[in-house]
C-alpha cells in the first residue's frame, strides 16, 4: 500500500480505483540480446545528434478495419491516395535529413506513425535508405491507430533493452492510447543512454477535461525513470516526445519532475531544455489560433549536465528546427506557422502541424 500513498499526494481523486500491482508490472526492464549485434563499421567517440518529430499523421493509404483510419483512405473525407503518402515519405525525409546536415540524426523519436509499413516505407524508400536506419516499433493500442517510434542508426547505436510502457488510465479502462517507447542504447560505442518516446493524450475536448490523462501518462512515466534510476548509477537520461503540454504545466513540472535547470543536491534531477525558449513568444512547435506552444521537448537528468566525460549536453543544446522550407505564411494570424499536410479536410501538401525538435550531444574523452 505504499505506493497507493504516494500516488494519493498529487493525483486527483478519480485514481483511487487503479492497480498498483499492474502499474508495477509494466515498469519492468527486459533485457532485447537479439539487437545487441556486432557492427564493424560501429563510429566511436564523437558527437550524436537525436531528432524528435511529430509528424501529422503518417497514415497508409489502405483501411484497417481495426482502427479508426477510415478518413486516411481515397473514399475517406481526406482522399489519401498513395501519391499524397509518398509525398508525405519525402517531405519527412528531407526534413530528418536537413536537421543533421549533411547526414540525419544517430536517433529519431517519431509520434503519429500508423504502423511498421509506414517506417518501413520511410527509410527504405526515402533518400534516408543509404544511412542504415532500423526501427524500434510496437503496435499501440490507440484507438485511431497512431503510434511512437525510434529510428536509429546502425552505425551509432546498440540497443541492450526495450519496452513499451502501457497507459491503461485507472478513472477509465476503456480509453487507448500510445504507449510510451524505452530503450536503453549503447550510443557512440562509448556511452549508455536511457531513452524515452512519448505521445502524451491531445488536448481535444478542452485543456481542463484532458488534463488529467497527460497527469497520469506523466505519472508513468515518472515511475519508469524513478526505475531506471534504482537500477544505474547516476544514468543518463534523454526523454522526447510530445506532450501536449508545455515546460510550465503542472503534468511536467509537479508530477514528472522536469524543472528549468539543474538543483545540486538532486544529480539525477530531470531538466526541461526547452524552458528558456518560453522567452520568447514568436517561437514554439506548434501553432494554435494565432499562439506559439512548446509541446514538443527534450527533458534530460542531470548527469547529462554535470558529467563531462562521454556524451553531455548543456543547457543551450535543444534546438527547434524551423528551417524556411517548413513554414507558411498564416493568413489568419499573421505571421508564419507550420506548413501542414492538412487543415481540416482540405489538403495543402506540407510538411507537418509541428516542427520538429532536435538535441545535440557532445562528446569528451576526458
């Protein structure tokens, strides 16, 4: 019952009802040998770039009828066609690559992805094919069928674990969402890296009637760090995704811990690198009724900050990637927004309704 008492502190009453124990269960670590594979051409010792994108509903053009992906079809209020799809590959895979100029990223944390046959398609049928990409997948039980996602790069990167965190929301067991994505990586040939890949819940239906899902997925996934932390020394931490809230909102700061700099006393303490770009209102991820919002972030524990040898970041080292090429003039608001794939039903042929995010991480063999 302890852990019961824990979670009373800060979780608001309607949790009252869940299962400790099938929490618990889902945190556990399991080890994934099979992708452990010796690599020859392995790079060693230099700085590593990791990309996070949401990117707008990468959906197949074929129905699925276990999912709600009826509109991403050519009878479908969208009229998705394959040549719009394979436009989409394109649009991503030259974004993935412009981000890393000239190669792409060593990792790339994806969200709204439907399936293996879209990751498949992005980096076997893409400029990205020649740079050696695998997937790291799992299909989430969301009810329209968009998932989480890790491309990395075989050259850079070992995987020695996995796992697929379920959110199964105590005050409603029949609500599906993504999954959140761990994998512990042998990075660089020379340093262990704990990543996490998240889709936190939309904030459709109004922020105060969906602010208590994203409170629970920040709650999970505070467990599975505070895991992560029991089982290392001091490990070093990269956490992306989407978490449709900002730096400063409740679910990040008082419940997943993520806070604007580093506290001396708390070397594994979780840091939001995306907090100092809340200065300036003209920036974000994404763009609603004529506001900027910061939903797209890198969170990283202190280790990262503090330790100088191997891989580390500073605070300056979260980037978010807003290259000409993937903006638009907004008509409405003025100014520039994303070029998205889609408003509403209307097709306009871009990129993505969010820019994406990137991390530098720098390495010192001293």
């Amino acid at each position: 019952m302890k852990n019961f008492k824990i979670i009373l502190t800060f979780l608001p009453l309607t949790f009252f009802i869940f299962k400790v124990s099938d929490v618990t269960k889902s945190l556990l670590l399991h080890p994934t040998e099979k992708y452990a594979k010796p690599d020859s051409s392995r790079k060693c010792c230099q700085n590593v770039r990791i990309a996070f994108y949401n990117t707008e509903n990468l959906y197949d053009p074929y129905d699925d009828t276990t999912k709600l992906d009826n509109e991403f079809t050519a009878e479908g209020i969208r009229h998705w066609s394959y040549s719009r799809f394979q436009s989409k590959i394109n649009h991503l895979s030259k974004t993935l690559i412009a981000i890393g100029n000239p190669e792409p990223p060593a990792l790339i944390g994806l969200c709204e992805v439907e399936n293996r046959y879209v990751l498949n398609k992005l980096i076997y049928n893409s400029p990205l094919k020649r740079f050696r990409y695998a997937i790291l997948h799992h299909e989430s039980p969301d009810l329209r069928g968009v998932d989480v996602a890790l491309l990395y790069r075989k050259e850079y990167a070992v995987i020695l674990a996995t796992r697929f965190y379920p959110i199964i929301f105590p005050f409603d067991t029949s609500l599906k969402t993504r999954e959140i994505l761990y994998a512990k990586i042998v990075l660089n040939a020379a340093d262990t890296l704990h990543i996490f890949v998240n889709h936190w819940p939309s904030r459709l239906g109004g922020y105060q009637e969906t602010r208590e899902k994203r409170r629970y997925v920040a709650w999970v996934l505070r467990k599975a760090v505070d895991s992560v932390i029991g089982a290392e020394v001091h490990p070093k931490i990269v956490i992306m995704g989407d978490f449709n809230d900002g730096p400063g909102d409740e679910s990040l700061v008082t419940i997943l811990k993520a806070r604007a700099g580093l506290t001396p006393s708390d070397p594994d303490g979780l840091v939001n690198l995306m907090y100092d770009k809340l200065r300036n209102p003209e920036q974000g991820t994404h763009k609603y009724q004529g506001e900027w919002n910061i939903l797209d972030q890198f969170i990283i524990s202190g280790m990262l900050l503090t330790d100088r040898k191997g891989l580390h970041a500073s605070l300056q080292d979260a980037h978010i990637f807003n290259a000409p090429f993937l903006m638009d003039q907004d008509e409405k608001y003025f100014g520039s927004r994303p070029e998205r794939t889609y408003s509403g039903p209307r097709y306009l042929g871009g990129f993505s309704d969010h820019l994406p995010v990137w991390l530098e991480l720098r390495y010192n063999e001293k």
